[in-house]
C-alpha cells in the first residue's frame, strides 16, 4: 500500500504543481472531494475554488477557475482553466 502520489496540476499557461502528497481535497461537481494514495479510478469536473494538498515538504493551497481531475494509479492530473498559489 502507497502512503503517497504524485499531484499535477496544470493551466493553459504552466504547470502550477508536480509533486509528491499524501492528501488533496478538491471542489468536485457535486461537492467536496478527497483523494488518498491507492484511490480508486476516477474522473470528474472540478468547480471554481480551493485545492488543498498536503505532502512531506509541507501543505500548499490553490485557486482554480475550474477545470478536470484525473485519478488512476496514484497519479492525480488536474487540467484547470485557470489557476494561482494561495498565500
């Protein structure tokens, strides 16, 4: 069992994360959601608003314009239509 995965998160014009989390929660199409390592397949719409994620170097905080997620086999790539780092 993984006690980690790799996040990606990427707008049109750069990459906003790549790196190793324990934890990210995102504002889904039908709310909240929360991804782990070894998280089942999935994909989904994401809302406008906060993505959180949590990882050995510390935590970070985003503000995404909305976009996609993708999740299989420990590896979360978001494609966001906009997005920047939160203080």
């Amino acid at each position: 069992m993984a006690d980690r995965f790799r996040l990606r998160v990427y707008t049109p014009e750069r990459e906003l994360v790549d790196a190793e989390v324990r934890e990210v929660t995102a504002e889904g199409a039908w709310g909240q959601i929360g991804v782990l390592p070894d998280h089942a397949a999935l994909l989904t719409v994401l809302e406008p608003g906060p993505l959180t994620y949590r990882g050995d170097a510390g935590s970070g905080r985003l503000q995404l314009g909305g976009g996609f997620a993708e999740v299989r086999d420990n590896l979360m790539t978001v494609l966001a239509e906009s997005g920047e780092a939160l203080g």
